[in-house]
C-alpha cells in the first residue's frame, strides 16, 4: 500500500510554515467558530464548536485533499490522481480534482451507500468499486496508482494532506484570542488531530490537545500504549469516520509527541452530543462529528470543572437519514435521560395500574414513561418492559424502590442487547387470550392520561397487550390488547366514548392475527 509520507522529520515549526502557507481556500471557507450556548450553560463551562460540517463536502477534510493536490506538479495533475475512500475524503479529492482540472479516481467499497457514491460521481468522481472493505478499496488502489501511473492522495498520512488539516486550528486560534483550556480532536487515521497539534504547539503551548476515538476504534490510543503502531482486528463501524485499523506513520509520531491526553468514548455518548449539537445549532452531525463534544461532556463529568473554556471541532455531517432513527433512540440513554427496566408483576387484577400508580409517586420530580411493553405469560406473571425519563445514575435507586414494593426489577439501562434488540421484540402469540380485542390509541403527551385509561376500564377487563413508546410528539401512539367479555360490548363502547382518545379497532387485522393472537 502507498505511503506518501516523508522521510524526513519536520518539526512544528515546520509543519507551521506548511500550515501558513497551505492552499485551501480555493475550495474550502474559513468555517465558523460557534458558541454553544445550551450546552455551555448546562455544564457550566464555555463550549466552542469549530464547525467544519459547513463546508461544501460537509467535512474538513477537503483542505487536506486539496493542499496536497495543489502542490502536485502540472505533469503530475495532467494523469491524474487516486484514492480510496467510502465516504468524505473521497468527496474531498473529487471536488479539488475538479477545481484544478484533474481526473480523479475514487476507489470505494461495493458496500458503500449509493448515496455517497451518487455525492463523488455529481462531484466529477471516477467510481471505482471494488471488494467490502477499506482495506480491499485501498488495496486496489495501489495497484492502480502503479498500473495507470496516478498519484496517490493519502486521506491522512502525508505532511501536505496534515497541514492542510492543520488550518482547522489556525482559524480556531485567530477566532478566539481569549482563553482556551483545550480543543478536543476526533482521531480516525490521525491527519486532523496532527495537523491541529502541529499548529497549537507552535503557537500556544499552553492550549491542551485532547485526542478522542470510539472505544471500539482506538488504534491511534492503543498504538500511543504499545509505544509502536497497532493494527486493530476489527473496528465498530458507528462512527465510520473515524474507523480506521491502523494510523499513519507520520500521524502517530506528530501525535505521540504533541497530543497531551487521549479519551474514549461510546455509541451512547456520542448519539447524545449529536443532540445536543442540534439542540445549540439546529443542524445535524455525522457520528464521528459528535466525539469531541462527548468528550467535553466527560471531561467536565470526570473532572467536574467549572468556568473552564473548551473547542470542539465538528469533524463533518455526512449522516446517512436512515441512522437518525437509531441515533434518536439511543440519544435519552447515552444522557441517562432515559433508563430502561425489566420488570416481573404478577398475573392478577390491579396490578399494572399499581405499578403505574407507583411510577407516578416515584420521588425527585416527574419520572414519564417513554416506553412500555407488555405481553401476557400465563396465568401468573408478566414480565415488562419499562423505559423511564430520569436523571443521570438515578436507575440502581428506581430499580431499588420498585423491588421494595413488589415487583422484581432488571435495571437494563447499560445493556446492549436490551437497548438495541430486545426492545423492540417484547410480545408473542400466547393461550391465555380469550375475548381478546386489539386497538391502536393515540394518547395526549400528558401526565394522567394512562391513569385515566387505567380508572376508567371496568373491574372485570383484563389488559393482555400494551406497547407504548415515546416519539417526542405531543401525543403516543398506543397499542393495547383487551380481555372484554362479549356480553360487556356496550360497556366497551361507553369506556372509549368516556376516554375520549382517537382509536383504530385492529381485532380483525391479519397482521395481528398472524403474530399475536394465538392459534
């Protein structure tokens, strides 16, 4: 595989001459640097976000992309260049090929979405698309460069392709001449973090550089460790920017001798930063975009700081639609928010309205409930799936209290396999369901309005089904199952007259009766 960096040992005043000198902004704009005032309030420390998701790619690194083709020579360009990337370097060398006139040859996974594909070919992109991993693209790509006499542009280890990274922290550092603790840096093959280390270093020394990797892709963390780089067996792929086995030999000395501290950080964590980036400036990050505010709102938890001040670069924003759906469910847990419980009643009459009647009661503020599962067993227990807003590590204390009155409790909110599969597999057909009428409700987003479902139902109904997650909206969408005899149909109609919530009678639809209903 190519490796385009020098040699030669450049030191920071190097790499600042570089800096100072790169070529960028042919292409690239001087981004914002953003006061987050929510977030800034709520942790009681200046959070400043470098908001690199502006750019035309929605990504920083075009500056890098573009310096080091700038500085390529006019023979050079006239062949062309390649690259491999499934994702922002490659819109990156797409759209400085077309600036300075060059055929670019982009080498991406077969697995890539369409949509990036679609994103390098507008840009004037060559495809090519080859094997399922980076790996392979990459791969294949040397061979190309060879067969086909192209130059290779490194997405991270190259001098030309760091300094132009390295203009993300000039611009910082000219924005803000105040006060500045630190600046919190995704690391993915390590082109950003030195190229920003580069540049601190040379002109404020005082200014920590905090590097910042998912705890499922921390080569750059474990390489520092090891004191060589590591290649890492495999890489979670949430944030698949920063996904990278093995970092740059160029970028693992800069940051070996620069980088003061490092930090991890989880899916949780960073779906949570992603909302609190949307709440401050209504736009949305890619996950790999969000690390360095997960690892601001860490350090200030870990370090329990005050009156400090902290930049975070918004690394790039090309999130796939499709993820926000995942991203928004794990947002509430990764803030604790949300804490989500496996709860056992028993079988028997009154008991699900004591439980919410307890929820209800539960002591340091308004505990809703965002989630609620529940399936009939048999004759003597059901088991509950519970999701509750609260406060952050309040959950061991809930899960306490609601033992304390009976009902045996799970506190799932850490667990993986809870969160992410077994939520949405609550239910089941079961032979405990006679008389069994199924209806969707829509419910006003309002304290009482289950209790008053649960008051109004006659002594003799029983509930065998009850779905129920919170959407964010001013109202939920509810999915009951109901034991009413068939000579109480009257008394049936009178409690949804009385209850006044829109419904949908779903006892007859086929989807229920295939899945849900017994025999």
């Amino acid at each position: 595989m190519p490796n385009t960096s020098k040699t030669t040992k450049l030191s920071p005043a190097d790499y600042l001459t570089r800096i100072l000198n790169a070529k960028v902004y042919d292409v690239a704009k001087e981004t914002a640097l953003d006061v987050a005032e929510r977030l800034s309030a709520r942790l009681g420390n200046t959070v400043l976000l470098k908001r690199e998701d502006q750019q035309p790619v929605f990504s920083f690194k075009l500056r890098g992309a573009y310096n080091k083709m700038a500085h390529l020579s006019a023979q050079q360009l006239k062949r062309g260049v390649i690259c491999a990337s499934a994702g922002n370097h490659a819109q990156g060398v797409a759209l400085s090929a077309r600036k300075l006139g060059a055929k670019a040859f982009i080498v991406m996974p077969t697995t890539t979405p369409q949509v990036k594909v679609d994103a390098v070919r507008g840009l004037g992109g060559e495809v090519v698309l080859h094997g399922e991993s980076y790996s392979d693209a990459y791969t294949h790509a040397a061979e190309l460069e060879v067969k086909k006499g192209l130059t290779f542009v490194h997405p991270f280890d190259d001098p030309d392709v760091i300094a132009g990274q390295g203009t993300v922290a000039m611009e910082m550092l000219r924005q803000h001449q105040g006060p500045l603790d630190a600046v919190f840096v995704a690391i993915g093959g390590g082109g950003l973090i030195a190229g920003v280390a580069n540049y601190i270093k040379a002109v404020r020394p005082d200014v920590k550089v905090i590097g910042v990797q998912m705890n499922d892709s921390d080569a750059m963390i474990q390489s520092i460790e090891a004191g060589k780089r590591v290649t890492l067996a495999d890489v979670g792929l949430f944030s698949d920017g920063t996904a990278v086995k093995l970092v740059g030999a160029e970028t693992y000395r800069v940051a070996h001798d620069l980088v003061d501290a490092y930090m991890t950080v989880d899916t949780d964590a960073v779906c949570a930063a992603i909302k609190d980036i949307f709440t401050d400036t209504r736009s949305i990050v890619e996950p790999a975009g969000a690390l360095a505010v997960a690892a601001i709102k860490q350090y200030v938890a870990k370090n329990r700081v005050k009156g400090q001040t902290f930049g975070a670069i918004l690394c790039g924003a090309n999130m796939n639609f499709d993820r926000l759906r995942f991203v928004a469910e794990r947002a509430d847990v990764g803030e604790e928010r949300e804490a989500l419980f496996a709860v056992t009643m028993p079988e028997e009459r009154g008991s699900f309205r004591r439980f919410v009647g307890l929820v209800g009661d539960l002591p340091g503020g308004t505990h809703n409930v965002t989630e609620f599962n529940y399936r009939m067993k048999d004759g003597l227990q059901a088991h509950v799936f519970v999701g509750l807003s609260t406060q952050k590590g309040e959950s061991p204390k809930l899960a306490k209290l609601f033992r304390k009155h009976g009902f045996e409790t799970l506190d799932l909110t850490h667990d993986e396999l809870a969160k992410e599969h077994v939520r949405h597999m609550v239910g089941g057909p079961n032979g405990q369901t006679g008389d069994e009428r199924l209806l969707r409700f829509i419910f006003p987003e309002r304290p009482g309005a289950l209790l008053k479902f649960l008051t109004l139902m006659q002594p003799n109904w029983n509930i065998s089904l009850f779905h129920y997650r919170n959407q964010g909206a001013d109202y939920g969408r509810i999915l009951v199952g109901m034991q009413v005899p068939k000579g109480d149909s009257k008394g049936f109609k009178t409690f949804l007259t009385e209850l006044g919530y829109p419904y949908i009678d779903e006892t007859e639809n086929p989807v229920f009766q295939l899945f849900l209903k017994n025999g």
